[in-house]
C-alpha cells in the first residue's frame, strides 16, 4: 500500500475516533437531545406551556378547566409561573427560583412567595402545605422546543412535559 494513504487513513482513523468520543459524551439527559448546538442555559430559559403532567404513572394532564398553565425560566435564576383557571377567570402567579443541580443534569426548584398557600393546584405538590418547598427535578428532556422534568414527592413520582410557548 501507498504510505501516503496508509498515512491518510490513520489520520482519519484517529478523528473519526474523536468524533465518536465526543457525539457519545454529548448526551447528557436520558430521552436526549443526543447534541444541541444551543447551551444548556439557552435551551432552558424561555417560556414553557405544560402539556402534560404524570403523578405515579397516572395521567393528571391540564384539562377542560384551565386556560393555560406556563412556566418562563429567566437566566437570572427565577421562574414565573402563571396558572390560568376558567371557573376562576382570574391569574394566579407564582414566583419560584431555579439552579442547576448534579452537573447540569437537573434543576433545584424553590417557592419564593407563599401565594400558592391557596391555590387548588399547587405547582409541584398535590397536597397542600404550610411550609416553603425545595424540589430537585431530573432533566429527562432538554430540546430548544421540548423540556421534560421529573421529581418525588413523599415516594411519589411526577413528571412535567412541556413545549416552548
């Protein structure tokens, strides 16, 4: 064989293998994206519509008595949450604080106000309670356009699925 392309191929042998290191390292949630040109940070922080909510793998997905339920996860470290009921006809907002958690693998999420004190349905918790509350969420899913949670509660296992507003 020619040394030139015995040379050639070496080399190719050598960046096909650190591309192949570097794609499998880029995975970081478990249902993907496989690799984003977007940062983390990017990705996260916009407005997310919630589409769908799991609690111990029953569907308890926003229904027919909600306008709408959306979540915009600022870079400086906040969250307004904003919850609109049709029986209601008012806003409910909320004010929640975020950082990241286990190298980027997931978000803390803490309550700032205690408005939620009254409200039927509280973000995370379904029961009710007196106290502030600090939940570590899973990112499962981080796509510009999609945005996956998950977290326990007191044993039980939620799930968030959002879409970009």
């Amino acid at each position: 064989m020619n040394p030139l392309k015995t040379s050639i191929m070496k080399k190719l042998s050598i960046y096909l293998v650190l591309v192949l290191i570097v794609f499998s390292a880029c995975k970081k949630y478990d249902e993907g994206p496989l690799i984003s040109l977007r940062s983390k940070e990017k990705r996260l922080c916009q407005k997310w519509d919630l589409q769908k909510v799991i609690y111990d793998g029953e569907d308890e997905s926003i229904g027919d008595d909600m306008n709408y339920y959306y979540w915009d996860i600022k870079k400086d470290g906040t969250i307004d949450v904003e919850v609109s009921y049709i029986d209601w006809g008012d806003l409910e907002t909320m004010k929640l604080s975020w950082e990241w958690i286990d190298k980027k693998e997931g978000i803390r999420i803490t309550l700032l106000e205690d408005n939620y004190k009254n409200n039927p349905f509280l973000s995370f918790y379904k029961k009710h309670s007196n106290e502030d509350f600090t939940i570590d969420c899973e990112i499962k899913r981080l796509k510009y356009k999609e945005f996956i949670i998950e977290f326990e509660d007191d044993g039980e296992k939620g799930r968030f699925e959002f879409d970009k507003k």
